[in-house]
C-alpha cells in the first residue's frame, strides 16, 4: 500500500471566506473610527447656550436718559446707553475730529439716542468703566479701560491709549420704538 499524498482542496470556499473576513474586519475598523472620531467633531458645534443666545431681545423702555446696560450677548457685555441731547452734540461734534479709527457717529447708530455696542476693550478685552454713574468715563466723556488707559468717546471710539479699534458694534435691528433684537 503506497503513502498518496493529497493536497487541500484550493478551490473558491477558502478565498471567499478570507474575504468575507477582510472585508468584515475593514468595516468594524471603518465604524470604530468614526464613532471615535464623531464626538471630536461634534464638540467644535457651538454649544446649545451660545446657540440659545444668538439673539437677545431687549425692552428698552425701562432705561432712563443717561442710563446704561449691560447685557450678554453671546458670551461677551454689550453696553446699550439711551445718551442725552448733550452726548449726541459731543458724539457728532467729533465726527469732524481725527480719529485713530475714523468712524462716524451716524454710522454707529441707527437711532441718534440709542448706542449699542460690544463693551470689550479693542486692545486686550479688558471691559471699559462708564456703564454706572460712579465710574470714571475718561477724558471725553465715554468709557475708560483700567487695564491700559483707553479712553473713549460718547459714541464709542477710541481717542486715546492703546486701543486699535472703536468699540465694535454688534448687529441689531429695532423691532419696535421700545424693542432692539441684538444678533
């Protein structure tokens, strides 16, 4: 009796489920990375707050004239002043004045009594005084940055220190007399 040597079948059954396998395993590998890598994605999403407070609806008519507020607006004070006839002469008297940021007052306003503006100093983010009656407004009459000697004008713009910028002015638009939507 001779010794036969048989060889294992090489047919197709060996190679499909290789395959099978590969392919099984490629697609776990494929679903393990993306659940790890959806969370990383997800959290660069602003998060339901900011998105809660993408607009801000403001009353108006509780604030008296030469009174201010200071309300949050996506994480940052927004300083809304009702300005007196005498900070809207000095605002537009220095329309003709050089400025570091040349901007006019009517261009900041779309109401001459009202000024709605981000209250975070140009310079480092500091926030300026000027909001109370009891803090120092500077030297015209504005806002003024403790941390670098920024002083502002009635209208918001730089006049001296360090500061780049004229305080920023968010977008708002007046839903009615006594109503602005910050946003």
């Amino acid at each position: 009796m001779a010794d036969t040597a048989t060889s294992p079948d090489t047919g197709d059954e060996g190679a499909g489920r290789r395959d099978f396998l590969a392919l099984a395993a490629g697609g776990m590998g494929v679903v393990g990375a993306a659940s790890f890598a959806w969370p990383l994605i997800d959290s660069m999403n602003p998060s339901a707050e900011v998105l809660a407070l993408s607009t801000v609806e403001v009353n108006l008519d509780p604030i008296a004239e030469g009174q201010s507020i200071t309300i949050v607006w996506q994480g940052k004070p927004v300083f809304i002043r009702r300005r007196t006839a005498d900070e809207v002469v000095d605002a537009k008297k220095g329309d003709t004045e050089d400025l570091r940021d040349p901007q006019k007052d009517g261009d900041r306003v779309q109401n001459d009594t009202w000024l709605v503006m981000v209250g975070l100093c140009t310079h480092l983010g500091c926030i300026p005084l000027g909001q109370k009656g009891t803090d120092p407004k500077g030297e015209f009459g504005g806002w003024f940055c403790p941390c670098h000697g920024s002083h502002y004008d009635t209208s918001g713009r730089i006049r001296k220190g360090p500061a780049p910028t004229n305080l920023p002015v968010p977008p708002y638009k007046f839903v009615d007399d006594k109503t602005i939507l910050i946003g």
